[in-house]
C-alpha cells in the first residue's frame, strides 16, 4: 500500500486527555514527521498538528483512535496522489 502525506489537526478541549493524546502520538510516532502543539491559554484548548506520512489505513487508525477520546475533535487532511516512492 502507498504511502500518503497529510496533517492531522487535535483541538483539546478536555485537557485531561492529553496524556492519553501524547500515548497515541508516541504509539504512532513511526508515521509522524513533525508535530507543532499549543496551548490557548485565553480559549482553555490546546491546539496540535502533526504532520504524517503513512498508509491510509495508519493514518485512519491514529485519527479514528484520537477521535474516540472525548472532549478531542480531530480532522485531517491528506494528499490525493500516492507517494511515488
């Protein structure tokens, strides 16, 4: 299967999920390129992207497993064509 790149945006809005959120990054950390987190103080969310590259369904798996957590809303987006590698 071929590898897509794409950004996974985190909105925390329960912040006691966060340890649970960095347990999933570090599960996934082999499809994660980068990842840029920060804190809202003034809104009380925290705010992180990360940037992956990885089959659909890795990519699928971290977002559906973030996405189940409450009080964390995720979105991704990711390239439409195949890494040609």
């Amino acid at each position: 299967m071929n590898n897509r790149i794409g950004v996974i945006g985190i909105v925390i809005e329960d912040l006691t999920q966060v340890y649970k959120i960095n347990d999933l990054l570090h599960q996934y950390g082999s499809i994660i390129v980068g990842r840029l987190g920060l804190p809202y103080k003034e809104k009380k969310v925290n705010v992180i992207s990360v940037i992956v590259d990885g089959t659909t369904d890795e990519i699928g798996s971290l977002t559906g497993k973030l996405g189940t957590l409450e009080g964390v809303n995720v979105k991704s987006a990711l390239t439409k064509q195949k890494d040609k590698n």
